[in-house]
C-alpha cells in the first residue's frame, strides 16, 4: 500500500525560541490535498542514569503546560549542531553534577508523532562521579535516586506519564529481555 | 524548593486543525519573568491490542514530520469531550477492524513535557473479536499482529521510535514485573 505523502508547500506561522509551527500543503497516497501542521523542535538528548547501586537518577520539574511537578530523566535541548551524545553528557552534569564515565546509546524517540518533528536521543550512564551542578539560569529542579524496582513500581501505579522516562524504561527492559534469551 | 511558574497573560498565536499555539508571560519561582510556548492539543488514546495467540496488534503508518513509515501501537483524537475509553474502542475499531471485549487502563503520558500539553491514554486490549476497518477519508495505514517477543527485540534494536508504544510497553512490563513479585 502507498502511504506515503508528498509535500507541496510550506508556510511558516511561527518562529519562536523552542517552537517553530509551520503549516504545509500535501498531497495524500489517494491524490487529495491536504494541510499538515509542524512544530519543528531542536534534537534532544535524555539520560537514564544508574549508581553503583543500581539506583536510577531521577528530576522532579514544574513543567508549565500541564502546571504540574513531574518526575523525569534527566534530559535537554541539543545546542546548534551538537553531538547528541555530548549533549547528554552536558546535560545530565549542568541539571544533577553527575559526570558519567560510561555512556551508552539506547535508542529514538518521536515523542510525538503526528505534529512534531522532535526527536529525542536516550543514553544509558553508569559510573557517575560527583562534579558541580550549574543550571541555566531560571532553571528549577530537584534531583536524587531511587532504586529502579520503585520506579517500576511508580510506574505501574500512573505516577510517571513523561513520555522520554517510559520510552527509557521500555529500551532498558526490552535489552534486558534480549540479554536473557 | 519552589518550583512552580504563574501564568501572567496568554497570546493565541495559531488555531488550527490540530495544533493550538500560544505564547504565555509567566513569573518563575527566582522572580524573573519569562515566556512560555505551548502547543495545547485535544487529548488522545493508545491501545495495545494482544490477541489470544498473545500477539500485539502493530500498525505501519506515514508519519508526515519525520517523512517516515514508523511502526506504532492504535490511537487517535478524542472527539470533542468523548470519554477516552470510548475513544481507545472506537479508534481500534476504525483503524484496524477489531473491537476489544477487554479494555483495561494503563496508564496517561505526557509525550513532549516542555511544550505540549497533550495526553495520551493507554489501554490493554484483550479477546478481541474480527468486524470491520473503516478508516477516516485520506487516513492509510497498515496492520498486523507480531508476537510480543519481536516487538521488544525491534526496541531493544531501535527499530520503533513512536513514544506512546514505548510507554505502552513501559506499562505493561512494569504492571508485569510487579505482579511477579
């Protein structure tokens, strides 16, 4: 089956400091026109972080569109053409002062996929050594780790809806499984 | 700490089919002020459909952003103030001619936390039984069942970026894990 569909124009709506909206003319697999809207975003890179423990490094953040304190993984925008990875590793430092001396690639995600052109890279860190942490100014954030069995258990229960910490998991867990065959 | 920001005002910047973009003024817990964009969107629903065999039912479908066929769980838009359970039934019906006996609730995600505030209800699917598929005018896709096993060997090999299948997955292996226990 052809699925695939055919950009025709682009107009740009909104250009703005993390959001960029656009609205393009398409041409569907059955010949109509249509109007896609975009929201072209920066990469992203996000980290899932464990201690010597096996304890898991998780932020607790206001995030404004759902005015709600959220717990996550730390994570962060990619600055210009940065390497994802470098990204990860700058970002997991500035938000936790944890330095990772071992990172490793998980996987992409689309977080969105039906509007947003983001993507976000998860990496997997092991051998945290404690530097400084040095937020962005403005930035708020509460950090600490919790053994994983307890976010599994958070999980289960609804306590953790941020998309990038579940996909996270789900690339962890589905490497352990693999591992186990 | 206080992490929490207030609204001051609120800009509609764009209304359109699926997007809503606005541009708030909001003061930060440091006394700053600073500006938020938010992509506010309807909500949604996400079924993860197995049937007796324990497969998983898996559509391939176009994803326009990412100009990419992308593998990913059954979902859609509520329509208007519709119940989202209802949603989860109606949209599996739609999109893949299966209607579910056994709907359960996982969980919600928030898929991009910085910018949107859309939420995705995930649902188990169980006993489904074969009707009909009547799809949207201009919506394609494709769909299958996989065993549960491929589906996390393609995450754990970065074969499927679509967030809400990865938390949807996420869930049921945590809901999984702790019934274990």
């Amino acid at each position: 089956m052809e699925l695939k569909e055919k950009k025709l124009s682009s107009k740009e709506i909104y250009s703005g400091r993390i959001v960029n909206l656009y609205v393009d003319d398409v041409l569907l697999p059955n010949g109509q026109q249509s109007k896609r809207e975009v929201v072209r975003h920066c990469r992203a890179s996000a980290v899932l972080a464990f201690n010597d423990k096996g304890e898991v490094l998780l932020e607790r953040q206001y995030r404004y569109p759902y005015d709600e304190v959220i717990t996550e993984i730390p994570a962060g925008k990619c600055d210009g053409d940065e390497d994802p990875l470098e990204t990860a590793r700058r970002e997991l430092e500035e938000e936790t002062g944890y330095c990772a001396k071992s990172l490793s690639y998980l996987g992409k995600i689309y977080p969105t996929c039906a509007y947003t052109d983001e993507v976000i890279h998860i990496y997997l860190a092991k051998d945290l050594v404690r530097t400084h942490q040095h937020l962005d100014e403005g930035e708020s954030l509460e950090y600490g780790f919790v053994p994983f069995q307890s976010l599994l258990q958070d999980i289960s229960e609804n306590k953790v809806p941020d998309a990038k910490t579940l996909a996270a998991v789900s690339f962890y867990l589905a490497g352990k499984e693999k591992a186990g065959q």
